[in-house]
C-alpha cells in the first residue's frame, strides 16, 4: 500500500495553493473590470444587490463571489466566466 496520509497532505496543499491563486485572479479581474466601466464598489454592489463590503472582499480575495454572481457580473461587463 502506497504511503496515502502523505499523498493526501500534498494534494491539501496544492489544493489551497490552486484556490488561492484562483481567488487572487478573480479579485484582480473584478477589480479591472469595475474600474474599466468606471464603476465605484458601491456603484457595482448596488447593480448586483450585494453591499459594497462584499465587493471589498472580492477585490481583495478575502472572498469569492458565488458563480451565479460571478456570471451576473460577466454579462454586466461584457466578458465570459
């Protein structure tokens, strides 16, 4: 038997190392794309009926939007998810 308590350890970091990187991409587009359709964070809450403390978080990959939001936001912007 193959040592599995270490394969699975590895594949818990690369695993948190993917959704970070995940989040850090998806903060910095967000981010982008609002101040390209010069947009302020509350300006852009307020389209989504988020509150402007959500988009903070985003923006700074505290927090990942849900897919249904993340798809309202591409269609608002003009961009594919």
């Amino acid at each position: 038997m193959k040592n599995t308590i270490k394969y699975g350890k590895i594949e818990i970091i690369r695993e948190v190392i993917v959704t970070e990187d995940i989040k850090a991409a998806t903060a910095s587009n967000i981010r982008r794309l609002r101040t390209e359709a010069g947009l302020t964070q509350l300006e852009l809450a307020e389209k989504l009926c988020y509150s402007d403390k959500s988009i903070s978080k985003w923006e700074r990959a505290e927090a990942l939007p849900d897919i249904s939001v993340l798809k309202e936001m591409a269609d608002l912007f003009g961009v594919s998810v």
